[in-house]
C-alpha cells in the first residue's frame, strides 16, 4: 500500500495545478453520502436535495427499516430510519461555502417530487472539512410539519479533497511513521529475549536448584539380614 500510495503521489504531483491564492487544487472534490434519517415519523418517500456552490443534486427514495403503525390519528407511519446510501460529488471552487441539505417527504413513491412536502434542512460549513479527513456527521433537523416540533438526525459522510498531493502526502507520512514504530518495536524485541527465558538465567533459579542438590538425602544399602527381620 505504501509504494502505491508513493507511485500515486508522483503522477499527482505532475498533474495537479493549484488554483492561484487559494488553498485547493482545481480537481478539487467534496464527497457526501448520505446514510440515513433518525426521528421522522413517516413511513418511507423522503429524498434529499443537496446543494452547494451552485450545483444541486438529488437522492432517491430512502428505504425504512423496523416501522410500525403510529397511535395517533392523521399522522403517517412511524418510521425508526429511513436509509439511502448514496453517494455524490461536487467540484469546489471556492474555499468557502456551505453544503446544505434539504429533506423532503412524497407521500406516495409515484407522486410528482415536484408536490412533495418540504421535512426540514441541514447545513455543514466546508471550512469544517479543511484537513481532508472522513467525517461522519449527526446532523440535527428541526421538522416543524409534523404535529409540533420533532427532533429528527440526519447522518451523512462528508470529505473535502482539497489536493489530492496534500492527502497523498499526509497517508505516505503515516504510513511511513506506521511502519516505523512497528521496526522499532520489532528490533525491541529481538535485543530483549523474552520474560520467561529471563527466569531460567535469574539468580533465584540457580540459588533453588543448588539448594535442591544440597538438600538431598544419601540412603545408605541395607543388608538382607535387617530386611528378613523388618518383614517377620
């Protein structure tokens, strides 16, 4: 892994330009996934239109697990998730921004997207996702439609590539650190010989064994005579 992530940081190296005075590179890519929504009390239908530094796309129909029929009336399903994992890109070329998230519910899976019912949104300011690392987010929604105020997490996966160099570079130092202390530990434990070999060269061994030897009895033979006798 780390010779290929070495071979790949060359060839990016060659082909990556950087965007004059900003920090990003202009193959520069967010990555969002969404997984799933906690809280909303309906059965299934509800997709997400995610939009950000003027580019929109938008999910499919989630799928809901582990629902059962709500107790009260004029309220649809009770849902315990509804799922999507799906997965989009979106170029940056900016180095701010906010990612937002709009959930809207179709009461039934043919009706028109277009007659569906705004749930509530989500936004993620990019300057969170800077150090180009994996973030799983909860993100809170406030659904205010559905009989009051109900608390619903919308949990997603977001990632900034800023540069492909930059990451390429921070796994190779990790990586690189990784295998290190693992030679380190390796060369630790080839000087030092293990604890239970040590016993047998400790002092205290050789003290009990001397001991041992010293403590032993001589029997002296005994003559047939004291034997015959000893049996009458």
């Amino acid at each position: 892994k780390l010779r290929t992530a070495q071979r790949m940081l060359q060839e990016q190296r060659l082909r990556e330009r950087k965007i004059p005075g900003l920090p990003l590179a202009t193959d520069s890519i967010l990555h969002v996934k969404l997984v799933e929504v906690c809280g909303l009390p309906v059965e299934a239908n509800v997709f997400a239109v995610i939009s950000f530094q003027d580019q929109e796309a938008e999910s499919g129909l989630s799928q809901t697990t582990d629902w059962e029929q709500g107790g009260q009336d004029n309220l649809p399903p009770s849902a315990d998730s509804s799922s999507w994992h799906q997965s989009f890109t979106f170029a940056v070329s900016r180095a701010t921004g906010t990612i937002k998230i709009d959930l809207k519910w179709a009461p039934e899976a043919t009706s028109s997207r277009e007659d569906a019912l705004f749930v509530g949104q989500a936004e993620v300011d990019l300057r969170l996702l800077f150090d180009q690392k994996l973030h799983s987010l909860r993100l809170p929604l406030a659904c205010h439609r559905f009989h009051g105020c109900i608390e619903a997490v919308l949990v997603a996966e977001l990632q900034w590539t800023r540069s492909h160099v930059e990451r390429l570079e921070a796994l190779v130092r990790d990586w690189e650190a990784e295998i290190q202390q693992l030679q380190t530990r390796a060369l630790h434990i080839k000087q030092q010989p293990p604890t239970w070999l040590s016993f047998f060269e400790a002092p205290l061994w050789s003290t009990c064994c001397s001991s041992v030897t010293e403590s032993q009895e001589v029997v002296e033979p005994v003559h047939p005579s004291r034997v015959s006798k000893m049996l009458l």
